[in-house]
C-alpha cells in the first residue's frame, strides 16, 4: 500500500478549489536539465526505505527469525521520522575536503548515497540466522543515511529551481520515488525468488549509482549565508516547535486534546498491523513472487484508486463525513486478514484483502492529510504540517515494535481484529470533532509541502 499516493492525493483534495497540481512532461525533461536529475534523485530517495522496512522483514521471515525481533528492528524507521533533529547540522556545516570541491549540498548528498550504498552492501553479505546484529547495524546505518540524504536532496531541491518551477520538480522526485519503491518492493523480492537475498540487496546497493551520479552531475547550489541569519538552538526550537504549537493551542483551545488524539490514533490499526504483514503472508504459505504480485503490483494499482476516491469524496462529501468514513472502513479492513489467518493459503482471498485494505486505507491516508493540511495556519504552514505528520506517525511506530509480542500472545486472528478495534475510538473522536463543528467555519486551507511516504502493508 502507497502511503505517499494518499498523501499527494490529500493535500490536492485539501486545496480545492485550485489550479491542477503541475503535470510532469517529456518536454520539461528534455528542456531543464535539472528535471532529470531530480528524477534520479528522487528515485535515489526512494530506494532504502522499503529495503529497511517491509523487505527486510520478508527475508527475516523466510530465514525464520523470531516475530518480536522482526518487529523490533522495525524501529529503525524512525530514523524518518526524526530526521528533523539533524537536519539543522546538514544546512550549517561543511564536509571536509569535499565540501571544497563539491559544495555543501552535494558533498552531504554523495555522502549519504555513498552510506546507503554501504550499508545495502554490508546487508546483502549477512546472513541474519546467524548474525542479526549486524543485519541491525547495517539497517541503522542505510536507515540514517537515506534520511540524511532526504534532507540534503530536498534542500537542493528548493535551492536549485524558482518557486514556479518547484512543482514539475516536485513532480520528477515524486515519479522517480515511485519507481524506485517498485523496484526495492516487487523487484527485490521477485530476485529473492529467483536467486537469492544476498543479490537482490547488492543489486539494490548498484542502483544507488543512479543517484550518485545525478549528484555529481548536479548543478552547485549552496546557501547564501546572509548577516543575522544564525539562531541559538532555542531561537530554533521556539521558532520550530514552541511557536507554531502555540498558535495551535490560541485557534482550537481545548479542541485540540481531541484533535492530536485523533491524529495520534487514526492510522495506528495500519501502522501497527503494516509491521507483521510480511511475516504474516509468508507464514501463510505465498512465496515472494505472489506476495510481490499481490501487495507490490496489484496492491499499489488498488491504492491509487483508493487515494483518488479520498480525494474526491473530500470535494463531494466535506472533510468530516470522509475523516469519519475513512477512519471506520481502514480499521475494519484489518478483519480481512483475521480472516485470512484463519483461513489458511487462499489465494484469491489473499487479493480480495488486500484490494479492501489497500483501497480503504488510502482513501483514509487521503482524508486524514487533507484534514492535517486545513489545520496548518498559514503563518506555520510547514513547521505545523510537520510537527502533525511527525505526531501521526510517531506512536503507530513505537507500537509497531511490540507486534511480535502481540502476535506470539495474542495469534494473528485476534491481533488483526484487536488492532481493527482500534477504530471504535477513532470513530467517536471524528463523531465528537462533528459534534463540536471543528472545522466547519475553517479559512481556507494552504498548500503544505511533501513528507515521506508512509509504508505499511506495502
């Protein structure tokens, strides 16, 4: 499933009525240069994230790691999440030697392609049955570096092209991002198939030339240091945290309790069931190639679907009917898969579940972002759609790490239906935001911009 597909989707529907989001052409590619390279960038970007998450947690699976470890690795993915915290030392400091011949932007750049090429390369000669630390080591490492290499990217991104060229740029990551999260999905699983682990992940770690070699190619673009503009760390976190909460506080008043509740919880029951998905379809009795089939091909196509439906019942129906709908059907897709635990290798219920819950839960990806993008002001636009993002994400991934111990208590039918029940709540937060008329009388919202995909059942 495609968390960044309802993302997209989302924000466009939460900027209704505007112009059409910018369409990438084949003749923007041929006339700037730098469209291309984003493209390769963006797919560069795109690559580690699921070779950290989901597919590693297929080959930990097939290689019979426990499920409580498999989820705890799981929490390498916070390195995403929290990247935020150093993205401030990536702006300001400059790399020795190759920061001089390079520039700041792209020195980092090259560095964190260079460490994620590493760490997939050290991944692919482990063996994690007999050496799970340093699978765990190498996942960190590949996990730190492509988030770096996301802050760096997005950096050059905003320095490299004017504001009404940012959309067809955004356009090229976006594409490029997709591609590439179908080849370290479908692709690496399809070679884990055909051949093995070890060379699905150092081909994977190959592919990480196409990135690198965009960034040698790239045009330099360094920050003009202008007088003043160095803050104190507490200037920087009043301005990017104290601030823009603030404001949340002074326009929602107690509101807002119910409302960080909402986010906290509305796509936990993905978030934390995504985490045992590939453990739990290889228990099953799929191989790689129907899982790649199912959820990576199929599944994604079925996802986009569900991300335009959001969009368009946003438009139709108003942000809290679908705030309201999504959060219902999301969770209770999760029952699908209590039946198929209980079922056993069905295939054609294994494609019905994963048409419900891919669907259902991007058209709620879709609403739950075009109600985060109507709460940012548009004094804090970026730094309040951030820190809501963050918040959203955040718990579902702590939890996450403690699915193993759930599945091992519980059983996979009681843990899908435990974690579908999770919308009981969700539904009488949207039902008491309703009540309340939160959002009724809203200004119109701004455009925020793009944030990481969020992987789960993919």
């Amino acid at each position: 499933m495609s968390g960044g597909t309802a993302m997209r989707t989302g924000m466009k529907a939460a900027r209704e009525p505007r112009t059409g989001k910018p369409r990438l052409r084949l003749r923007d590619v041929l006339d700037d240069a730098r469209i291309a390279l984003m493209l390769a960038l963006g797919f560069a970007c795109g690559l580690p994230i699921l070779l950290v998450f989901s597919t590693l947690s297929a080959w930990l699976a097939t290689a019979g790691i426990q499920r409580t470890s498999i989820g705890l690795l799981s929490y390498v993915s916070f390195a995403y999440s929290l990247k935020f915290l150093w993205a401030p030392v990536i702006d300001r400091a400059d790399l020795p030697f190759l920061s001089r011949r390079l520039g700041r932007r792209r020195s980092w750049m090259v560095l964190s392609q260079v460490a994620v090429a590493i760490g997939l390369l050290g991944m692919s000669q482990g063996d994690p049955a007999a050496s799970l630390s340093f699978m765990v080591i190498c996942a960190l490492v590949t996990a730190f570096a492509s988030a770096t290499q996301d802050i760096v990217v997005d950096s050059w991104r905003i320095d490299a092209a004017p504001t009404e060229r940012q959309g067809v740029m955004l356009a090229a990551y976006q594409l490029g991002y997709a591609i590439a999260r179908a080849f370290a999905g479908a692709g690496a699983l399809y070679i884990a198939q055909g051949a093995s682990w070890s060379l699905a992940y150092g081909a994977m770690a190959g592919l990480m030339l196409i990135g690198l070699t965009a960034a040698f190619l790239a045009p330099r673009q360094d920050p003009v240091t202008v007088e003043g503009e160095r803050r104190s760390f507490g200037t920087t976190l009043r301005v990017a945290v104290v601030d823009p909460f603030s404001d949340l506080v002074r326009r929602k008043g107690a509101r807002l309790v119910l409302i960080l509740a909402l986010i906290m919880l509305y796509r936990l029951p993905d978030i934390i069931s995504g985490v045992m998905a590939q453990p739990f379809y290889i228990e099953q009795g799929f191989t790689l190639t129907e899982i790649a089939n199912v959820t990576k091909v199929y599944g994604v196509i079925v996802g986009v679907v569900g991300a335009l439906a959001g969009g368009w019942a946003v438009i139709r129906f108003g942000l809290q009917a679908s705030l309201l709908f999504g959060g219902i059907v999301a969770a209770a897709s999760n029952l699908m898969f209590s039946w198929l635990a209980v079922s056993g290798h069905d295939t054609m219920l294994f494609v019905l579940s994963i048409s419900i819950d891919n669907f259902a839960g991007n058209f709620a990806g879709t609403a739950l972002i075009a109600y985060m993008s109507s709460l940012a002001s548009p004094a804090f636009v970026a730094t309040q759609y951030a820190l809501l993002s963050s918040l959203y994400a955040l718990p579902g991934k702590f939890v996450g790490g403690f699915s193993g111990f759930m599945v091992d208590a519980m059983g996979y039918p009681v843990f899908f239906a435990a974690s579908a029940g999770i919308g009981i709540p969700v539904a009488l937060l949207c039902l008491a935001l309703i009540a309340l008329k939160e959002g009724a009388a809203e200004p119109e919202p701004v455009p925020v911009p793009e944030d990481e995909a969020v992987v789960a059942k993919a």
